[in-house]
C-alpha cells in the first residue's frame, strides 16, 4: 500500500471526515517517501478568532463543572487512546516518520498523561497559611484560567497537546490547538478521537476544544487575542523569542518549551555497556529530532579511545531505513530544509576541527524525495560556536575532558537549558552533578540518557529552552489561576501589621 493511501485508511478508521484533508490549500507529505499524504483546508483567521469566543463561552460553563467530573473526560479520551493506540502511533509513523515503536510509545505517553490527570482531577489543592490576625483564616484557591493555546511541533506530534491539554481539561479550561503545519493529520485523527470521546461524555460545551489548521499567521492570531490569558508553545528558541514578547505585550502567561542543547558526562567509573545504550538510544533515536536529544558528550580521557570506538562501530551498523520496517532505528528526517542545515553544521564542524564519522545521505535511489542520513559523530577539538547551537538531526558531538569541574563548566556553557545526564558508579561524581553546583538544566539524570523522559515529572527547562515546565509534577499550576483568601470570621477587624486606622461614624 502507498503511504498516501494508508494514511488515508488510518485517518477514515479515526474518525477524520475525508473534507478534512482532501482538497486544501497545505500540502503534508510523509517524510518516509516524500509523498502528499493530505491536502488540508487552513483554518481563515476569521474562524480562529470565531472559535476563540466560542471556547471563551465554553470555558465559562466547563469551569462550573467539578473537577472530578472533568476528569471523566479525560478519563474517556484515554479509553479511545488505548483502543486506538496502533492506528494513532503509525499514523504517526507515517507523518513524523519516527520509527513504530517509537510511534506507539508517543500515543503511550498520551494514555499515560490522561490517567496522570484523572487522578489530579481529585487532586488540585491549595495550602493553608497561618495568619498574624485572630478570628481569620488565609487560605489559597486555584481557579480555571480560561482558553489555554497549544502550538505544538512536528517531532511530537500529538503528545505534546495531550500533556497540556489533559491538565487544562480538568484544569476548567478550554483549548485552542495549532499543531505544526509538518504534522496536521496526527492532529485532525487525535482530535476526531476526542470528539468521540466528548460525545460519549455528553454535555461537553462546545467549542470546548479547537483544532486550528495552518500557517504560523493564525498561531499569531492565537497569540495575540486577549481571551487567550496562556499560550503553551513548543518548538525553536527562535520561535520563542517571537512568541514570548508578544505574550509579555499584552501580560499573557507563557509556558515554553524551547530549544534543547542536551549534554552527557560519561566519567571513569562508568558503566560502559549501559552509556553505549544510552547514548545510543538519545541520539540517534526519533533521528536526533527530540528536543531532549542528546548532542553533546564528554568523555573522560581515561575511557574515551575504548567508548569511541564502541560508538563508531555501533553508528557504522544502527539500521537506518524506512521506519514501518521491523528492525530500523533511525527513520528519515522530516525535510530537505533540516537535511540541509544537518550537513550546514557538519561543514561548520569540520571547519573547525571536528573529525566526523556518517552524516551522509543513504537510500537516495530508494527514495529520492526523503532524506535519510547515516547518524553523525563528530570528535571536536574543543566546544566551538556550532556545538553550541542546537541542530535539529542526529549530530553528536564528542569531547574530551580530565577534569569533572572543567566539564561540567563546559556542559553548562551553552545557551539551552533543557536536559542532561551522567554515567557514573561514583556517588561524589553523580551528587555534584546533581547539585546546585552541577547541571543547569531542568532535567538532570544519572545513569539514564537525556531523552525519554517520564510524563510524572515536570517536563521543561531554564535559559533560552524557555523555562516552561508541563506534564507531571506541580505543572498543572500553569493552566489555573491562584486567589489568596482572608476570611474575618470574628467580630473586630485587626488590621494587618498592626496598623490602627479608626473612625467614629
Ligand atoms: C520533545 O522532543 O519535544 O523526553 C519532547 C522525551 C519525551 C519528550 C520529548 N518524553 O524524549
């Protein structure tokens, strides 16, 4: 079957009416062969800022409704999840060209997101605060927020949505989506199976949930309606720095999730075997496409000759290839545009001294209109202006360090802050690492890769990533509004610190 036709079949067996992608104005084309898989009808502004006001109404009836009861929605969404878990994942497969099983660990982790907020559903508490005043209380309430803007990227196509969108659901919010334009179908088949599942639940407002479909001028559209009080973006610092100040204009929150710059330490007393796992899986794996991909190593002299050469060996054999087939680990890249900045920042590499293995094209005849690349390692003199910058392809930077202060330094000298992790059996070693003094990043790991974080921590990190934090933990705080409360239930009225301020009348 051609790829155009099995998305087709996919899309249809979802739930996707065949005018949603049949006939329009943006053209998908699966990164597997390059072939059109989806001609899709773009959202007009006109209609974004119609269903803004549609989802402004929603919010105002979903935020009546108990959080618990919310979370039946999403307790729904997952049932459709789970028995559309290998339809969804190679219909992501098919747009995003990750290789399925990395498909069906990504609608994995949207199954995992949606129980993760069922549960909060019963769970969204505040704290008690002592007061100074006699006869009064202070306590602290979260409230719904109102319509919550997703802009997600092409690299997770579907997650992303989900981990902000399951919080702000039983948050009492309402959400407007803009999914990548790489990445519209994954978008139209995910949300078809909310709206089975908002059917089911009866009563959803509607408009609770948009899908806008189309260019980045309707994300600005998105972004700058002032009855969008949060907008959830992921994608490129640069995209950040656009959307961030426009936010700040009009005091909107912003959660971003930006660029990743993600490094590793792999120290003496590693455990070899596990780092070539590691650093095999996050760097080559999704094709270096992950925001939490690793791309900087830095390896201690004493093991370097011996890990190096296991990675060369281990880069020269990982299965590059079509991602429906069994046994491939690394899939194409999503276009020629991020073909050609991966061999842009190859030539930079080499410029300044880096020694690279892979990196080439392969499987050029096979599919003329897909970029496929050999994953690349490249063995640099010392942390150069291009190994700072974050290409969004299977590059690996290695380096060689004696010291752990001196690599930790370099670790952190970058502008992104995302993730991180350490291979190491020494406890002093994997405590620094830790410490306030280690890694910068939001994410630090011990004897785990960078990427592939669970969905029950919270997911995000500091400097130019942006410093948005979702999914688990404490995130759902960003989708509610916090109201201090002092309640007076006595029969004076003490003002606080003290102050007297009396009238006869
Ligand atoms: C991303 O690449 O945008 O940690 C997110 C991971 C995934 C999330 C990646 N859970 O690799």
């Amino acid at each position: 079957m051609t790829t155009a036709r099995e998305v087709s079949s996919l899309l249809v067996q979802l739930g996707v009416d065949r005018s949603a992608y049949e006939g329009g104005t943006l053209i998908v084309r699966s990164p597997i062969d390059g072939a059109i898989i989806g001609q899709l009808r773009e959202t007009p502004a006109a209609e974004v800022t119609a269903a803004i006001g549609r989802a402004q109404q929603a919010f105002l009836a979903w935020r009546e409704i108990p959080a618990p009861r919310r979370g039946e929605l999403v307790r729904l969404f997952g049932e459709e999840l789970r028995a559309n878990k290998d339809a969804l994942g190679r219909l992501v497969t098919l747009e995003a060209g990750k290789i399925v099983q990395e498909g069906l660990g990504e609608v994995q982790e949207m199954i995992d997101i949606c129980d993760y907020a069922v549960g909060l559903s019963r769970q969204l508490y505040g704290l008690t605060i002592a007061t100074e005043r006699p006869g009064h209380v202070m306590r602290e309430t979260w409230h719904p927020l109102g319509v919550v803007g997703i802009i997600s990227a092409f690299n997770f196509p579907v997650a992303v949505w989900s981990w902000n969108a399951a919080l702000a659901f039983v948050c009492g919010d309402a959400c407007i989506w803009k999914p990548s334009e790489k990445t519209p179908l994954t978008a139209l088949a995910t949300h078809a199976l909310f709206e089975k599942a908002a059917a089911r639940f009866g009563g959803v407002p509607a408009g609770l949930s948009a899908l806008i479909i189309g260019q980045r001028d309707i994300g600005e559209v998105l972004v700058d309606d002032p009855r969008v009080p949060l907008i959830s973006a992921t994608g490129s610092t640069r995209m950040g720095r656009e959307v961030g100040p426009r936010l700040a204009k009009r005091f909107a929150r912003a959660l971003l999730e930006l660029g990743g710059n993600n490094g590793m330490i792999v120290c003496p007393s590693a455990d070899l075997d596990l780092a070539v796992r590691g650093i095999l899986f996050a760097a080559v794996g999704t094709a270096g496409q992950r925001c939490t991909s690793l791309r900087r190593l830095f390896v201690h002299a004493s093991v370097y000759d011996t890990l190096v050469d296991r990675l060369k060996r281990a880069y020269g054999s990982v299965p590059v290839g079509s991602p429906l087939e069994t046994g491939t680990l690394v899939g194409p890249l999503i276009d020629r545009a991020a073909y050609e900045m991966m061999q842009k920042s190859l030539g930079a590499a080499a410029e300044a001294g880096g020694k690279t293995v892979g990196g080439d094209r392969v499987l050029s005849e096979q599919f003329p209109d897909a970029f496929y690349v050999r994953p690349a390692l490249v063995e640099m003199p010392s942390q150069v202006e291009v190994v700072c910058h974050e290409t969004f392809a299977p590059i690996l930077y290695v380096l060689r360090y004696t010291d752990l202060a001196d690599a930790i330094a370099l670790h952190n000298a970058v502008p992104q802050g995302l993730s991180s992790s350490i291979f190491t059996t020494d406890l002093r070693e994997a405590e620094t690492f830790l410490s306030a003094a280690g890694s910068d990043c939001g994410i630090v790991n011990v004897n785990i890769g960078p990427s592939g974080a669970e969905i029950g921590g919270a997911f995000g990190g500091e400097k130019e990533t942006g410093g948005g934090r979702e999914s688990g933990s404490d995130s759902w705080r960003a989708y509610m509004r916090r109201a201090t409360n002092t309640v007076n239930y006595s029969r004076s009225l003490p003002l606080a610190q003290g102050i007297k301020f009396e009238v006869d009348a």
